[in-house]
C-alpha cells in the first residue's frame, strides 16, 4: 500500500506484525520492519533492550496494544541456527520487559512457522521436517530459556498446519521448588480477604521463570471467586501483595534455586491463583482445572499459561497427585467462558535425569520433570504498525494504569 510506504522514515521503519492468539492470549509476532541485530541470542536480546526497547512497548502499548499484550520477535540467525540445532530463534517480550519462555506463544510461532514459505521471515523453512506417519512438522525453536520442539499437524504435504489438530510441545525442564509451604504475611503486606490470618500456604516452582502457585481460598477468596468478574481487581491486588512479600524477603528468595542454574534472579515472576474444583477434564485427561495467571506488574494471562501449565504439573507430581504418563487439563476464565475451548493439556513425559547436574541424590518427586504441553491457536490478523513524525503521543505509546 502507498500510503503505508509513506511512513516509512529513518529510525521509524513499519512494523509488520501477524496476530494469533491461544485460548484468547494475544501474541503478536514481529516479522518485518525490526531493526538488524546481531550475535548470540544472548547479545540480542541485551541489544534489543539497550537500543530498541521503543519498538517492543510502541508495538504492545496503547494505541496499538494494551496492558495485557504479548509478543515475540523473530531471530532467524542465532548461535543455534546456524549450527542447524534450532529452526528459528525468538525473543519473548511483554509490556514489562523480555521472557526467557512462553507457552501459549510458542504454541502460536509454532503454527504461524509451518504456515508461511516467506523465506526472508523464515530462511530454513524448506529445512522442517514432515513426518507422514503422524501428518505433522517439527520447528524447533532457540529460546532465552533452551531449546523448545514444536509439533505442528499439518495438511497431507505438510505445506500448512491443521489447525482442527492440536499443537504440542515439551516445555523446558519443570522444578517442583517448595510444596505446601506457609508463607507469613506482615501488616503492611496484607490485603482485605485475608481476615485474621497471619499467613498461606503456598508452593513454588520454575519452568523458565520462578512462579508462585496458590488457592484461591487460601487467599482469602470465596471458593468460586475465579467466577467473579468483580473480584479480578481485589485478586490483582493479592496477588501482588504476595509477590512483594516473597521478593523483598531474602529467606523467602532463599527457597528460589535451581540446580545448575546459580545465576538466576531469584524472584517470583507470577503468581497462579487455581480453584481445583472448576474445570471440566478434556478427554483422555485425569482431570481438570482452572487458574488465573497475574505475572510482572499484575498483567492478567487469558490462556491457562503454558510454562505455568507445566510447573503446576511439576508441583502435582512431587506432591503425588500425578504420575509420569499421567494429563491434566488446564483452564483459564476464557476457555471455561465456551464450551469449545479443551484450554491447554499437560502430560508428565519423563523425569530429567540430566540437565548438566546429577539429581541421583534427589527423590524422584523432588526431580524437574519433562512436561508436554498441548493446544490450539488461531489466526486473529495481519498489522503493519507505524509512528507518524507529527504524533503528540509518546513514540513509545502509553498504558492508562500508568500516566503520570
């Protein structure tokens, strides 16, 4: 289009973005119009911070954006794919900053990556492979948090996914941290449902980022208080006073480890409110449930989270309520608003038995697990976002929670 074209001045280049989303979370994928960077994944990301971070919050901010967007930027040259051990590298970005992992994004990248034959958004595309015993393609991607196989059914010669077919993928190694631990909370930490309790009880885990999983009733909340619409704020809240009190307490951070991985800032990202008693059980499943995800700065996740999905079944595994082999639905507000939404599946594969660290001296409960995650996502459309030289707004947009 011309009039696009004419936007297109130094330092303000279109942006070409395609839009999925999975069980109603957006992830907007950048695929044209990104500045050239360069080195590692690692490098990039820095650069992408250091020098770009405009273009991550222009493109998820308001106008074009909101509070709640998600994102990902292609990274066709990385360390890995040209040692051909990753088809395309991504970074993760939300309106906080950058993921090391996301579920419910790389359920969408994963379809959009079997779709298109655009060689410069996706230069090894001709290099997947189709497997015509199962109907499907494997992508697989260079992550902030590893290497991520995406299964893709795909048409009968593998040129485009089916998208009547689910999508799966083996999250990144799942650690069961601590289970059912009580948490105090201080007076200046407290939040009006609690009552008269002093504290919870909690568990933690990690699968690419440190999370925080906890009942709604143990936060004070009415056992169908996830069915509330009204109450979303007053959870908001909570959930926010129990990550400060985890992140501004070096014993609670103490529990936030993992082994082999000393250098990660132990801090709580999210923090996942389930109701074990809502949720109906997709088939083939043991059960199911369903959760609310808040995580950076009280963003709300639509999707029951993919990354979550796998720590909460890391969590039920070392607390035996799951065994490898064993699947488990997960819900979110969204796809228990519709009757034809499965939400996300996850089922335990394996324990890791290395990971560059030897865990022969751990239980097996207490052993990171390998988790599938399984799902669908849906084209929703195709942006071309630009900033107009005479705009009176920000370059980088705004969010109305946050003007000053």
């Amino acid at each position: 289009m011309d009039l696009v074209r004419s936007f297109a001045t130094p330092g303000h280049e279109p942006i070409a973005c395609v839009e999925l989303h999975t069980v109603g979370m957006p992830t907007r994928i950048i695929v044209k119009g990104y500045p050239e960077i360069s080195g590692t994944l690692a490098e990039q990301k820095a650069e992408a911070l250091e020098q770009h971070d405009a273009i991550r919050q222009r493109i998820l901010s308001e106008p074009r954006g909101h509070f709640d967007m998600f994102g990902a930027i292609l990274r066709p040259h990385t360390e890995l794919t040209k040692s051909h051990k990753a088809h395309m590298g991504v970074l993760y970005i939300h309106p906080d900053g950058y993921s090391n992992m996301c579920g419910h994004a790389t359920i969408a990248l994963g379809r959009f990556l079997v779709d298109t034959h655009d060689l410069e958004v996706f230069p090894q595309r001709d290099q997947l492979k189709y497997d015509p015993t199962t109907g499907t393609s494997l992508v697989v991607l260079h992550t902030p948090g590893g290497l991520v196989e995406v299964t893709v059914p795909t048409n009968s010669d593998g040129s485009r996914s089916d998208p009547t077919r689910p999508i799966t993928f083996e999250a990144v190694p799942a650690f069961a941290l601590t289970t059912d631990y009580t948490l105090p909370i201080k007076p200046e930490n407290r939040w009006p449902e609690l009552g008269r309790r002093d504290s919870i009880n909690v568990s933690f885990a990690y699968c690419s980022a440190f999370s925080c999983q906890v009942s709604i009733q143990e936060l004070g909340f009415p056992h169908d208080g996830l069915q509330s619409r009204p109450m979303l704020e007053a959870l908001r809240f909570a959930t926010s006073q129990v990550r400060r009190t985890i992140n501004s307490n070096e014993e609670y951070r103490s529990l936030l480890k993992v082994p082999g991985k000393p250098g990660l800032d132990r801090c709580i990202f999210g923090v996942m409110v389930v109701d074990k008693a809502w949720g109906t059980a997709h088939e083939g499943t043991r059960g199911g449930e369903t959760g609310l995800y808040f995580f950076g700065k009280g963003h709300i996740d639509r999707s029951p989270t993919g990354s979550m999905a796998a720590a909460r079944a890391a969590v039920a595994f070392a607390k035996g309520e799951l065994s490898i082999g064993d699947s488990w639905t997960y819900h979110s507000l969204v796809s228990n608003s519709t009757s034809t939404s499965p939400g996300l599946v996850a089922t335990i594969l394996r324990l890791v038995t290395s990971n560059g660290v030897s865990y022969e001296d751990h239980e097996p409960s207490a052993r990171p697990v390998i988790v599938q995650i399984k799902g669908y996502a849906s084209y929703t459309g195709f942006h071309t976002f630009v900033y107009e030289e005479h705009d009176h707004l920000p370059r980088k947009g705004f969010l109305l929670s946050r003007l000053e």
